[in-house]
C-alpha cells in the first residue's frame, strides 16, 4: 500500500505545488485526475524519489521513500509523461540500454529479457524496426516494457494517453488493465475518459489540494436527476451562463449542446434530463475547488473567482463535491 501524508511542495518564488496532500493508494489502479499545473507531475516526481518534499511523508509498504529513494526505486517502474529514445536504435536495442542504465539483473542475458518484455507489451513484431519509426502508441509501450523490467510493486504512469489516437489508447488501456492485477498503478491524467475506463477509483487535486477522493460509480449516481441538456445560441449561452452551472457546451450543426447542473430538478424550457457523465461530476468538482480556494484567499480573490472557471458560470457550493465524492 501506498501512503502520503501531509505532503507539501514549495518551489522558489514562492510557488506551492503542493499544499498538504494526504492519500491511500491500494493495489490496483488509482487515478489521480486534475488540470495542467494541478501538481500531479510534481507528486510523480516525488513518489518516484526524484524530488524531495518541502515537508510531509510517502511510504510504500512501510518503506520510507523520502528518507530512502534507492530503496523505492529497486520496486518501482515509472513512466514520465515525456519519455526520450534514441531514433537510430531498434527497440530491442533501445530497451537493453535502458535495462542496462536501470541495473536490471537478467540470469538469461539482457537480450533475453527485452524479447520477453517486448512480446509483454505486443512489440516483439516490431523489436528490429528503428524506434524513429515507431507510433505514439508504440513508444509509449516501449516505455511500460522498461517500466515493468524487475516485477516493480509500484508502477507510475504520468499522461500515458496524451497524443494517441483511439485505437492506440484502447490498445493501451488493455495493457495497464493487466499491469494492475497483482500491483499499484497510479494513473496521472488530465483526460476523463481514462479514469472512467480504467480506475475502480480516483482522486480529484486542484492547485496542489486534493478535491474528492471517490470512484466513477459514485461520482455519476450522486448527479443523477441533476444534469440537464439542450440546444442553446451564442447569446443565449451568455444568459446561461451568468444564470446557471453550465457543465459542457459543444457545438453540434451549428447549434450548442449545453449540460447544465440543477441540484433541485428545474432546468430551463427545452432542456431534458440526461444521464450524468464522469466529465460533469469532474467540472463541478473543479468549480468546488475554485470556490473552496477563493473562500481561503479572502475577499478580493473571492469577487474575482466568484465566476468559476467554466467561462462564467457561477462556481459550484462546496456542498456539491458532498454529493459527488468524499472531499478533503
């Protein structure tokens, strides 16, 4: 299991990335959902013993990665959000090197090992061809076969998804579903869908704080009965807006869809009840956390918050991320 208390990280200026992070990770998938900036490549970097914490505590089975980073790092296989390769090595080349860096011991050869590793990740076809040539979705799963070298207990992903086309994510999904069988993944990602899809549960940080801690199941059913949809034009989006807590707006034929989210079940004429999506119980989550930091900040911060950051709608109570998750 993996256990962070209190974790805080204040970079020069000063600028808190993290603002005392408490969190229990079991064996599985965990995702850890939140905007760019939120601070999630900082606790990667943190877990993984490449950073150290301005204060606070992360333990990993009772070892303590703070004091001992050598330690965690023999157990974990990490897999940064920009990963670097060398285009005119093949990918069998490519892995040994980076198994050889990682001090992986292999007692059938290294050369062995990256076979065995490449068939793990469906590569094996593809072990001779330059890594230049290589997809999106075929690097990134170059970089789980070095990530799972050694058996790691804690497996770290940071965006795994950003860039790949549909079938490659899918593709993707389906290997780090089979890596959180016997271990701890921890998922790191901006995109919605990927925690729906993969993680059974999930935390939500904003600025460096966590949000809600729940899972997809709960998130959607605490909204049920409260998101409605209709057709909408650019001025009557304003009004919307100013008027109600606008989720989505995506603009089919010409013509707005808006989701909006109306706790007492009276929505506007034309609008229809419509199933709640993980992406609406995200937004108003967001809003809470932005009404939760303006109420922190004081006053002046508070009047220029009090809009949210959903382009104007009013930000959401935090008595809203009570129905959705259990907030911190």
């Amino acid at each position: 299991m993996l256990r962070i208390q209190g974790l805080v990280k204040v970079y020069p200026g000063p600028v808190t990335a993290l603002g005392g992070l408490d969190l229990t990770v079991p064996v599985g998938m965990f995702g850890l959902l939140g905007p760019n900036g939120a601070g999630k490549s900082t606790l990667m970097k943190i877990l993984a013993g490449l950073l150290e914490p301005t204060s606070g505590s992360v333990t990993l089975d009772e070892i303590d990665v703070v004091a001992h980073p050598e330690k965690v790092r023999e157990r974990l296989g990490y897999l940064p959000q920009e990963f670097g390769f060398y285009p005119h090595l093949n990918g069998e080349q490519m892995l040994i090197h980076l198994l050889r860096l990682k001090g992986v011991a292999a007692p059938g050869g290294l050369k062995a090992l990256a076979r065995d590793l490449l068939e793990r990740v469906n590569l094996g076809w593809a072990a001779r061809r330059s890594v230049k040539s290589y997809s999106g979705g075929m690097r990134q799963r170059l970089g789980v076969a070095q990530a799972i070298a050694a058996n790691p207990r804690l497996v770290i992903v940071d965006e795994p998804t950003a860039g790949l086309d549909p079938e490659e994510r899918l593709r993707f999904y389906h290997l780090l579903t089979e890596l959180a069988q016997d271990r701890i993944v921890l998922l790191s990602t901006h995109i919605v869908e990927d925690v729906a899809v993969l993680c059974p549960r999930f935390a939500v940080i904003r600025r460096g704080r966590l949000v809600a801690e729940t899972n997809p199941r709960a998130a959607r059913e605490a909204l049920r009965g409260q998101i409605f949809e209709g057709t909408a034009g650019p001025d009557e989006i304003a009004e919307l807006r100013a008027q109600r807590r606008v989720t989505q707006a995506i603009l089919v034929e010409g013509r707005h869809r808006v989701r909006i989210h109306e706790p007492e079940g009276r929505p506007p004429a034309g609008f229809e009840p419509v199933p709640p999506t993980l992406e609406d119980a995200y937004l108003l989550l967001m809003g809470a956390g932005a009404a939760a930091a303006a109420g922190a900040a004081g006053p002046a911060v508070r009047a220029s918050r009090a809009t949210g950051e959903n382009g104007g709608a009013p930000a959401t109570t935090p008595s809203a991320v009570d129905e959705i998750g259990a907030p911190r």
